[in-house]
C-alpha cells in the first residue's frame, strides 16, 4: 500500500501537496461566506485569516509532512462543520451542539446518522483521504526549500495582518459586533469547544452548589386535600401540526374535543435545545437569568418541601444533564430508556406507571413526565395503529421525502394526542382534584420552505424550532373549588408566553408559597404581567426572541400566525 501512496506524493509534490492541505482545510470557511451574514470586509476577513495563518504554520518547519500531522485534529470540526451544513445551511459547530454529544444517547444518534449517511460519508471521505496523504508524504521524507518557505511565511504574515485591520470595519448583522473568537472559523468553533467543556463541568459541580439550596417552600395547611398535578414535557413538537392551533390535519382528536382544556395561542421556548429548555421548565430559572440554575434546584424539590409525593418518569435516558439531576430530586424516579439500548418505548409504557401512582396517592401528588414526542426517528414514536398518515416510511433525508417525514411526523402528534388523553381520563378516573399542563420543550424544522432546514438545536433558530403547543387542563373537580385560578387561566390563554412561566404557574395553581414564586410570570395569578420573551443563545445570554437571526421565512410565519412581538 504504501508504494502507490509514495507514488502519488512524487508525481503531485509537495508544493502541490502544501497548497492542497491549505485548500482542504478552507472548505467550512468558503461554505461560511456564503451563509453567515457578515458585511464584505467581515467576509474578507473570514477567508484571509485561515489562510494566513496555515501559510505561517505550513512554513515554520522543512519537513514536509509534519506541521500537518500536528494540525489533522482540525479535521474532526471540519467534518462535523460540514455534517452541520448539511442539516442547518448554516452556522458554525455551536456549544450546545458539544454538549448534544455528551447527553445524546447512541439510539439517537444512529438514528439521525443512518438518514444522513450521504453528507457524512462524504465529509469523512475528503479528511480520510487527506490524513492518509499527510502520513504519506511525512514518510516519504520529503523537504521545502528555504526559498519556499521563506515567501509563503511572508504572505500568511500579511495576510494575517490584513485580516485584523479589517476587524474594525467589519460586521456581523445579528450581533453588530465582530471578533475573532465569534466570527472567524475555525477560532469561533475551538471557543465553542472550550465553553462546553466549561459549562460540563459547572453542571458535574451541581450537586455541591446546590446542596444547601431550599425553596422555603410551604403550603396552606387548609388546602392539603390528595390533590394531584401533573407536568407533562413534550420533545419536538411543534404548534403548527397540532390540529387544535388551525393545523389543516386533525392531528389532536381527543384534545379538540376536550372541554377541560386551555389552549395557549402564543407560546413559545425560550431555547430550541432540550437540555436548556427542559431545565428550564424544571426550575425557576429562565433565559434572562440562567446562571442562577448552577446554585439552585428543581420543580419537583419545590413540590417536596411543600409535602408532595413526586415523581419523575421519562422515557428518555439519563443524560448527565439537569434534566437528569433534577429528576433525581423526586421520591421516586423511573427511566424507560437506558443510553445505550437502541430499543424503542412508545410513551404508552409510561401510562401505566402514571395510573399506578395516581391511584396510590395518599397524600398530594406532583408528577413530571418526560415523554420521547416527536423526536427524530418520528416513525420510531408510535405503534402501528396510529400510521393514519401515509405513507409514512423514509430512508434519507432529503426534498423528495419532505411528504413522508411530514406524514410520520404527524403521526407522532396523533400519538401525543393519545397519551395526554389516557392521562387526564386517569386523572378524571381518581375523582380527586386535579390539574395537567403540557408543553414541548422546542419545535423542529422539517424542509418546510426553500431553505430545507431539518431538526432542531441550531444555533439560530427559526420560527418553527421556537413556536410550540403549550395547554393546561384542570378536572371539573379543581375547577369547582378553585374557580378564580381557573378563570385566570383562561383570561391569559391568547396572551404571549413561554416556556419559563412553567414553574410559577404550576406552583400557583398547587396553591404553593415560596419566595422564588414570581407570581408576575404566573399564568394563574392576578399579578401577571405580559414580559418580553427572551431566547438563551448558544453562550447563554438572554437575547429578545426576534433578534435571533430570524429570516424572512420566518418573520412572514410570525406575522401569518399573529405571534406577538412580545
């Protein structure tokens, strides 16, 4: 093997070999021109720095072959920028794509992998082929002549020059600003990189910095009666396929025939990632003040301090995030899914767990349940009587299945519809005094208009990823002796919320007293007040929902469907 390969290194050489490394190594760059709306000199600027830099390293040692050696880990974010492309046409390898690595189980990802296998195939084959001309031509122990080296060491020192006197006068239209751990890849992807590692280990500390934490949470002694809630936390599901918010399909049956129901019109997640939305709905923290999440605890230890029996039963698996940490807070808490089983559970498999504690209760009950939605695979969410849909069977992702993956993706909404039904029919079975709220911890792009996005956890959303099913539903039990909260409710349903008025809300309506109860936010409270939704972007800072490099497809989505500016 290695004669054909010391062949090919004599006949291209390594001044063709040199520029070559250089030219493989620009490709996520060119893509980024293209995509990221920078001004020109900010699009100079990304193409000029790389390439005077490489120059610079490629030239500071004669050995051909070496330097490049030290340099291949640049090809792993390569690749993974290119497999980005490929799903978001857009956006460099953000921090919380980092973290999915860490808290995404191996069904997940071998179910996303084997639909995209093209783009992946194709990006791992132009880095393999490189690294192995890279060793190739390390032994054959080939040199650059002095005169070589010296001049390209000279352009890249210019063109590194060149590049930071455009900083000044270039810019980046999101955030106004530009610099070089933001803007210039691959600088903006290794910064990436490093705040995820910072930010793992703040959520492995969590434990001790919130171990001392309490809610001085309590409850009127008066209003102790077995009542029972329930917190429902979709995955991936998105308004607009809901039958109930005007989908043309009827994908919500038993949920638009349901009078016990309030729909919430306006709703939308303060982050398109599940381990920062999910967290956010389980605690008190939110997009404007996030940071507090690392000192604090969760919804179900606020529940337990007031006298609730709680419970945390997922059908996803433990995934070393706060998700898991906060779950971990409950009396009892029970995984249907482990990280390396690639077995589907239909949330079906929940049910019964849900009916066994409902029935047993003795005392007040808080339940959390995570359910797996409409998470990718869709056609792995539900069971075969529910294909109402069809047809509904895809290999790739690509344009020409859009009809198939919209089809099994409704589907898998008709099986939400299912479950949330079986469980208000059980909580209406107990005859006790009783509540469910339900919301999707983001949304999902599925090709819907020219620009063919797919998924979710970009690090600009779209008005798709943002925008989700928010409900809350109170048994004739509840609604009779807590008639004003219900009224209140209801008063609020077409007003603008999101995703961190969960906790307040639920503690209002089990009539729980903590001061971190902020009774603004509170959908069942007088006190609440319409707020400007914010979005916790990829370094988790607050930015106002509309400013998130939202595009015309989007914006024309916000004003069709009347989504406040709030």
């Amino acid at each position: 093997m290695l004669k054909p390969l010391n062949r090919i290194v004599q006949k291209l050489g390594v001044k063709t070999l040199y520029y070559l490394f250089i030219a493989v190594n620009l490709i996520p760059s060119l893509f980024l021109v293209f995509t990221e709306p920078y001004n020109m000199p900010g699009k100079v600027a990304l193409l000029l720095f790389p390439i005077g830099v490489l120059l610079i390293l490629l030239s500071l040692l004669k050995r051909a072959g070496l330097v490049k050696l030290f340099l291949l880990p640049l090809f792993f974010f390569h690749a993974f920028q290119l497999v980005v492309f490929s799903l978001f046409k857009e956006d460099v390898v953000a921090v919380d794509m980092f973290l999915n690595l860490t808290t995404t189980n191996a069904s997940e990802a071998n179910e996303l992998l084997s639909s995209i296998l093209a783009p992946t195939i194709l990006a791992c084959l132009i880095y393999i082929v490189t690294i192995i001309l890279v060793i190739a031509e390390f032994r054959a122990r080939k040199y650059y002549t002095k005169s070589f080296l010296k001049t390209n060491l000279i352009v890249g020192f210019i063109l590194t020059v060149v590049s930071f006197t455009l900083f000044p006068v270039s810019k980046d239209y999101n955030t106004e600003e530009f610099d070089l751990h933001t803007n210039i890849y691959p600088i903006n992807v290794l910064y990436n990189m490093g705040f995820a590692i910072n930010k793992m280990g703040k959520i492995i500390d969590y434990s001790k910095t919130s171990g001392n934490f309490s809610f001085q949470a309590s409850r009127d002694a008066s209003k102790s009666e077995n009542d029972i809630y329930i917190l429902v936390v979709g995955e991936t599901s998105r308004a607009d396929n809901w039958g109930i918010y005007g989908y043309e399909r009827q994908t919500t049956p038993n949920l638009s025939n349901d009078s016990n129901l309030i729909v919430f019109r306006d709703a939308l997640t303060q982050s398109n990632t599940t381990h920062k939305s999910v967290s956010i709905i389980l605690s008190p923290a939110s997009a404007q003040n996030y940071d507090q999440i690392y000192s604090q605890k969760g919804i179900l230890a606020a529940f337990d301090e007031a006298g609730f029996e709680t419970i945390f039963l997922s059908n996803q698996a433990r995934n070393s995030s706060f998700i898991e940490y906060f779950g971990d807070q409950a009396h009892h808490t029970e995984y249907y899914r482990d990280n390396e089983s690639t077995k589907n559970h239909y949330d079906e498999v929940l049910l019964e767990r849900i009916k066994y504690y409902v029935d047993a209760a003795n005392k007040p009950t808080f339940i959390v349940v995570h359910t797996y939605g409409s998470h990718f695979n869709y056609g792995e969410r539900y069971p075969s009587e529910f294909a109402k849909f069809q047809p509904d069977h895809f290999s790739a992702i690509e344009v020409a299945n859009r009809d198939r993956m919209v089809n099994a993706y409704d589907n898998s909404i008709l099986y939400t519809d299912h479950i949330l039904h079986e469980i208000t029919t059980i909580l209406n079975q107990s005859n006790k005094s009783s509540a469910m709220l339900y919301l999707s911890d983001h949304g999902e792009d599925i090709m819907d208009d020219r620009r063919n996005r797919f998924l979710h956890a970009s690090p600009n959303p779209t008005y798709y990823q943002l925008r989700i099913p928010f409900i809350v539903w109170f048994s004739p039990k509840y609604q009779n002796t807590h008639t004003q909260k219900v009224e209140l409710v209801k008063a609020n349903k077409n007003k603008p919320v999101s995703s961190n008025m969960v906790f307040p809300t639920l503690l209002d309506i089990a009539n729980i007293e903590t001061p971190f109860l902020e009774k603004d936010l509170s959908l069942a409270n007088s006190a609440f007040t319409l707020q400007e939704r914010m979005y916790l972007d990829d370094h988790d800072d607050p930015i106002h929902y509309t400013k998130t490099n939202l595009k015309e497809e989007d914006k024309a989505m916000l004003l069709k469907r009347r989504i406040s500016k709030y």
